[in-house]
C-alpha cells in the first residue's frame, strides 16, 4: 500500500526529465509512488520514463493515454488512477521540478496536521527567506491572473495555477476529478471551484494553501499570451458553471 502516490503530467519532456531526483524521492520512502502519464510524446520522454520504473519498478507506473488531451486530462486520468488505490495522499507535480520535490513534505505536514483538510496547494509567494524565482513578466501577469481567478470564485485565494498540489483520499475529491474539466489551461481554477463547492461553509478548512519554500522558473513555458487574454471569458464560464457562493 501507498502512503502517498504523485501523478506526473509528461508531453515531450526528454530534454528536462533527469531520473535522478524521482529516484531519490522514491529511494527515501518505500511507501512513494509515482504514477506518469504520457499521451503521445514524439520524443524520448517514454525511453526516460522507462529507466526510472526500471530502476524502481513497484513504485513507479507510466499511465499511457492513446492521444494528446492536455495537462488537464492527463492529470485526471492519472488522478483516478491513484485514488482508486488504497492510499492516503494523493497528488500532481509538474515534470519541470520548478517544485522540487522537497516541497512535497510541505503538503504532507498541512494535511497531516489538519485532519479536515482535504486539499494542499502549493502557493508561490514572494516572501522574505523562500527562494520563488520567476522572471518579472511571469510574476506580474501570474498576479493580474491570480486577482481574477480569486475574484470570479469569491475566494481569498493567492495562487491557483501552481503545478503542485496534494490531496486527501476522500470523497469530495474522488468526485472532483470525477469528470473531465471544462477549461483546458486554467483546470486548476476549476478544480477549486469543484472542492469548493462540495466544501460549502467549510470552505476554508477543506482548501489550504501552503507558500512554498523553493520554486524555480524553468525553461519556456507553453503558457501563450493567447491563452492569457483568454483566460476572462474561462473564468466567467467557471463562475457560472459553479455558482456555490449564491448557495
Ligand atoms: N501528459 C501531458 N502533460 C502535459 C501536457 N501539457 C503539459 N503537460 C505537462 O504539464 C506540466 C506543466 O507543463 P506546462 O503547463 O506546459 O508548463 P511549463 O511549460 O513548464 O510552463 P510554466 O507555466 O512556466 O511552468 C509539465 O509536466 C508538462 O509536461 C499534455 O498535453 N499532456
Ligand atoms: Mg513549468
């Protein structure tokens, strides 16, 4: 049995995959799972993966789905997978380590130390003695972002879109990823909206964020200005599609 299984979204990520730190992370703990999942990457990602299940393989799973669906299915289909398991924590990172997974433990101590809490996020804050590097650009777009994701939810959220995040085995979050999400880049605002409105009243025990300690920029991001100035018209599809704070 798994104490704690991490889902890890690959497309095309050969040329930043190394397998040591997986392997560390798996070698630490026996009770750590890893779970990839991979839709049809064109480059050597597969080969990569190979190594680290072959280096560890009653820890590690790669979760082939037929076609390129995005991160947001690629996370739910593998999100599935693990909560269906006997295991306790649950969980995404992405492949980058802009994370590490060090971070991890963070997650763990919330949940572990709040018994009601079903979900952890990682938060990226600025704060003095964390190292959250992150060009300028990036930062100030992720903040107009952030102010109109909390603002479409009614929630005092500060960083949605952070690509770690830990969940309890419950039913409301089996539920959460139950379904495919609506919105393709900016499922994690979703996500929270699903938690969110099974959580009611409660919403602020369920839900915690945790700033985390290192986060790290890496490489280019997909992340288009396209999808950005899109990104109103998903957040007021959300807003209507999970109208839990008119409850
Ligand atoms: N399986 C799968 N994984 C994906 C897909 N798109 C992105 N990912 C993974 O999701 C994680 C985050 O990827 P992106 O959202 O592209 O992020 P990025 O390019 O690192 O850009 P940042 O937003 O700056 O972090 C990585 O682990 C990617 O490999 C996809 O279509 N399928
Ligand atoms: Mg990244």
């Amino acid at each position: 049995m798994s104490d704690l299984i991490l889902v890890v979204p690959v497309y095309n990520e050969a040329s930043r995959l190394d397998p040591a730190p997986w392997l560390e992370f798996l070698a630490a703990d026996r009770s750590r799972a890893l779970i990839f999942v991979d839709d049809g990457s064109g480059d050597g990602t597969l080969a990569v993966l190979e190594t680290i299940r072959a280096a560890a393989p009653a820890q590690t799973s790669i979760l082939g789905l037929p076609e390129n669906r995005g991160k947001a299915e690629a996370v739910r289909h593998g999100m599935l997978q693990a909560l269906a398991a006997t295991v306790r924590y649950a969980g995404f990172i992405d492949a980058d380590l802009s994370a590490p997974l060090s971070e991890v433990s963070l997650l763990q101590v919330e949940l572990d130390a709040r018994p009601a809490a079903s979900a952890a996020f990682g938060s990226r804050v600025k704060l003095l003695g964390r190292q959250i590097v992150r060009s300028e650009r990036r930062h100030y777009l992720g903040r107009i972002f952030a102010t109109c994701a909390s603002f479409a939810l009614s929630l005092p959220v500060y960083d949605t879109q952070c690509g770690l995040k830990l969940f309890r085995n419950t039913p409301d979050v089996r539920a959460a990823f139950a379904t495919a999400f609506r919105s393709k880049w900016i499922f994690d605002v979703e996500l929270l909206a699903r938690l969110a409105d099974s959580a009611g009243a409660d919403v602020a025990s369920r839900i915690r964020e945790v700033p985390l300690q290192h986060w790290e920029e890496r490489g280019s991001s997909r992340l288009r200005m396209r999808d950005f100035l899109l990104a109103p018209f998903e957040l007021a599809r959300i807003r209507r599609l999970y109208p839990y704070r008119r409850r």
